[in-house]
C-alpha cells in the first residue's frame, strides 16, 4: 500500500547574504557583537527613518539566480510583511511578495531512496527568490526568569529561496539542501554556517496516492540543521501516511520541530492564519536591475561545483568519491587543481591534497586557506617523490616540516638527511644488520615463509631512520637469502 502512496515535498530556505552591511541600513553585520550594539533609526523603525536598499545584497541574490537558472525580473519590489513579534520593533518586515527578484530556474540533485532504474539525476525547479530582512532575537538565556531581545541581527540582508514541490523523499531533500549551500559556497554569497543561524529551513510536506492531486500538506519551521529536515520530514511523512492508512485527514498546520523528543508539534494558532496584510513599501522605489549588471554578474560566475565533479571524473580519470571530496569546497578544488598543474599527475596530486595536506589541515582546525605550502612547492615534492630522491612516506613527514618552517621539499631533505637511500653499499649494511640480528627469521624466509619479507623491510627502515628504498631493500634481501 505504502508504495502507491507518493511523498512530496516543497523547502523554503533563508540564507544570510554575506554583506559587510545590513540590508537597508549601515549598520554593521556582526555576528556575536554586544546585544543592541548594531542598530540605527532605520533598523529599529522609527518614524522618519528611510530604508536604502544595499547593492552588495542585490548582487549576491543577483550571482544565485543566475547560477540557478532563475529568471531575474527588471523592476522587482518591496513589500511590507504586516506582523507583531517582540524582535520585530517595526511591526512588519520589509520583504519581496508579488514581484520578486527571480522566479523559476532548477537545481538538479538525485534522489538517494528513489527506486531502481529511477535514481537518476532529478531537476528540482526553483519557484523564487526574493530579498528581505531578518528579524532580532529574543534570548531566553541572559536574563534570569525573564526574555531579552537583542536587535542587532534585525535588518541583516535575507535571501529566501522556494522550490517546487519536486523532491520526493526526506534524503532527496536533504541531498538538494547539500547540494545548494555548496553552491551558495561557490558562489560566496553566504558563509552557510548553520550554527549561526545563516541558513534556516522551512520544510512543507504531504502524502497523496501517486498520480492525483496535492494531498493536504503540513509545514515544519525554522530546521536549523540538514539532519533536523531530514528527521522532520521522516516523521511526518510516517505521521501523515498512518493518518491516511486509518482512514482519516492530514490537517493543514504550522509545526515546530522538537528535537530532543523526535517529534514535530503544533505552533501557536496565531501563525497559522498568515493574514500578514503585504502591501508595497512606500519608502522604497522600485528595484531595477540593469540587463548589463545581470550581463557582468553572469560572466564572473565560477564553474559550478556539480560540473566541476562531474569534470575532475572525466578531465583527471578520479574515482567518484575522490571528486566529491576535491570539490566539497571551492577552495580545496582550487588547490588541487594548481598542485595538478604543476605536478602534471592529477592522481598524485589528489592523493596528496586527500591525505596528507587534509591531515594536516584537521589537526590543526584551519580550512584550506590558511595552508602555508603553496600548490607549486606541494608540486616540487610530489616530483621529488616520483624521482625516488624521497620515499612517499617520507615525503609527508617532508610536507609537514615545509608546512611549519616555510622551506622547500629540496632544501629540507638535504639538510635533514631525509633523501632516500638507493645505494646497494649502503642498503647492504642495513640488510646484513637485519639479517644477523634475526637469523632465526631469516632462515624461515629462505624456506619460504613469504610474510617474513615484510618484517625485514620494517626492521631496515627502522635502522635506516625511514630513509631506505623500501623495493630495493626488498629486492636486496631476497637476493641476499637466494645466494
Ligand atoms: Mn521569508
């Protein structure tokens, strides 16, 4: 029964724009500046007080509707969103409402629960996306017993962007949502950092029988994490689908999320009846957006991260994971495809960049960013190691010394000694040394005992300080013992 049912599901996603501004006023965006410190007549509505659209939030909405195949209208406009709320001082939001910035335009996410033969690749259309405001923040944990509210993010530039009711299953929701904050990352249009609150999610979902029209849908507000959409969403297809299953009716309402208990609950009726009385902003003209802006911002738009993936499988040969992982942030891919330049061995390259310079990257907390081997310096070590002056073990031990001293691979290995040992006279003394300190071992490799191989080729490059040539050693010791 359950198969014939379809799960459909619509998101609405607030972004904070990454302006140095707020959106309609000078005040700085600061997250975590002292409570009502960031905040001006016009932000906090007083009488008089004229709002001025900022341009750097109109072109970051602008960069994600072209990336995003939207249609970006000419004249757009403001609206105000008429409610009360204690972090809302003006008693509505300046919003967009019948003319957005955008309409339309598709992301294509595949499905992980979809079926076999049905997996494949799904464009998920974009309904809009339009410009507004966040509100402030009541804090229920400064004060004791009592709500303070801190006014400093009210007026901070929101994009919110609605899809289609086109995903069909909480994992694809969830996939989309990955899929579109790498994109907002590309882009760098929002810093996505959920546990700020720079990306918020309001997820709507219904039941229906597959093939007929909309079922009656709930909506879930306020997700502030990937795994919340995605558990919320589990929850109420699971709770609508039983509802159905017995024979009675889904109920339109507003739910909140309740994590700890693993279950959505109704909000106050008071948000349920969403009479928010829009009406145009009379202190704000209408927006224009000029066909050569839209022109400019097109052309700088960078490659998108999924044909970028889809490019470092085909142009480099990499596995599928790899190219996942070489392009989960643009800047990594940027490092990557530098040391690739440079080395011409895009398969050493992204073993390098996946292992060593990501270990080191995680021990010490920093994004890539911050990695002091430049890609060309990263490029001369991996040569160093496809000559054999350096063993590839050793070699990351050479990339962590580059990383804290800021020297060469070259200079490095000659003043520490680390250049690999290929010289017979030399892996000759470590090999007699290791043969005559195990002689036991030594003669049940000579009757065959393979695995004794290893043991030798260990103790050597524990007498030589890693410096050995571990294949000749290997070839040396099996030469040694056939004599
Ligand atoms: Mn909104």
């Amino acid at each position: 029964m359950s198969t014939s049912r379809e799960t459909v599901i619509g998101l609405e996603i607030h972004v904070q724009l990454a302006t140095r501004t707020k959106m309609f006023c000078g005040d700085l965006v600061e997250f975590g500046a002292p409570p009502n410190t960031r905040v001006c007549p016009v932000c906090l509505g007083h009488p008089g007080a004229l709002p001025v659209v900022n341009g750097a939030a109109v072109e970051l909405a602008l960069r994600t509707a072209a990336a995003l195949d939207a249609e970006i209208h000419r004249t757009s406009l403001f609206a105000r969103k008429n409610y009360f709320y204690p972090d809302l001082p003006k008693g509505y939001q300046i919003s967009q409402y019948e003319r957005p910035l955008a309409t339309g335009g598709r992301l294509a996410v595949s499905d992980p629960e979809a079926g076999p033969g049905d997996g494949a690749e799904k464009p998920v259309r974009i309904r809009r996306i339009h410009l507004e405001e966040d509100a402030g923040q009541t804090l229920h944990d400064r004060l004791e017993g009592r709500t303070a509210v801190d006014l400093n993010r009210a007026g901070v530039p929101l994009m919110e962007v609605v899809t289609e009711p086109d995903l069909r299953s909480p994992g694809h929701a969830r996939a989309f949502l990955a899929e579109l904050k790498r994109l907002l990352e590309y882009l760098r249009v929002s810093d996505c950092d959920m546990e700020k609150g720079s990306l918020r999610v309001d997820a709507n979902l219904s039941v229906r029988p597959a093939g007929t029209g909309p079922g009656t849908k709930t909506e879930v507000k306020n997700l502030n994490s990937f795994a919340n959409v995605e558990r919320a969403l589990r929850f109420e297809a699971e709770r609508q689908g039983g509802l159905l299953g017995r024979g009675r009716e889904v109920v339109a309402e507003t739910l909140l999320w309740d994590a700890t208990v693993g279950e959505t609950r109704p909000m106050r009726s008071k948000e349920e009846v969403e009479d928010y009385r829009y009406f145009p902003e009379p202190d704000l003209p209408p927006l224009v957006v000029d066909g050569e802006v839209v022109g400019a911002v097109r052309a700088a738009l960078p490659e998108p991260p999924r044909h970028r993936e889809a490019r470092f499988r085909t142009e480099y040969g990499l596995p599928a994971y790899d190219a996942g992982v070489l392009t989960a942030s643009r800047e990594v891919a940027d490092y990557f495809e530098a040391v690739a330049r440079a080395t011409g061995d895009a398969k050493a390259a992204g073993n390098w960049v996946m292992t060593d310079v990501m270990a080191w990257l995680n021990a010490a907390g920093w994004a890539i960013d911050r990695f002091p081997v430049g890609a060309e310096r990263l490029g001369e070590l991996i040569g160093l190691v496809r000559d054999g002056r350096v063993s590839r073990g050793m070699g990351g031990t050479v990339l962590g010394r580059m990383a804290d001293t800021g020297r060469s691979a070259a200079e490095i290995i000659a003043a520490e000694g680390l250049e690999q040992v290929r010289d017979e006279g030399r892996l000759g003394e470590w090999v007699a040394a290791a043969l005559a300190a195990h002689p036991e071992e030594a003669d049940r490799l000579r009757a065959g005992e393979g695995r004794l191989l290893g043991f030798f080729v260990g103790d050597v490059m524990r007498r030589s300080d890693g410096v050995a040539d571990p294949k000749r050693t290997a070839e040396l010791i099996r030469r040694r013992l056939g004599e």
